[in-house]
C-alpha cells in the first residue's frame, strides 16, 4: 500500500483520474479521504460559478494553495 504523502500527491496531480493504489488507500485512510472529499467538492464548487465570478483575490489565493500543493 503507498503512503499518505504519495497519496496526496497523486490527488493533487490526477484529480480525475485516481489509480487502483490510491483508490485502496482511500478505503483504509481517514486522512486521504478527507482530503479528496474537500478535493471533490472544491472542484464542484468552483465549476459551479463562472470564472468571472470567482474574485481576482480569491482566484489568486487559490492559485496559490492548489500549485503550492
């Protein structure tokens, strides 16, 4: 079984597409599945709105958190 962090990382980087290895990680991982619950639903939410919507402040700072990961 792969790590959280390699987990993570994969999350982060194949937000669409998980693998076997991190969807079994996910079964046995409170942690990683928080993180791809609230992954999930960020990603809902922000293609809920136009990107002329989203402030250029708030566009930014989640630029900054989502490449930062």
């Amino acid at each position: 079984m792969i790590s959280c962090e390699e987990a993570r990382e994969y999350l982060w980087d194949h937000l669409e597409s998980p693998v076997r290895a991190v969807a079994d990680h996910l079964q046995s991982c409170e942690t990683c599945c928080g993180e791809a619950d609230f992954l999930g639903r960020l990603v809902q939410m922000l293609a809920a709105f136009p990107d002329e919507d989203i402030p250029p402040a708030v566009r930014t700072r989640l630029e900054a958190v989502l490449s930062a990961r």
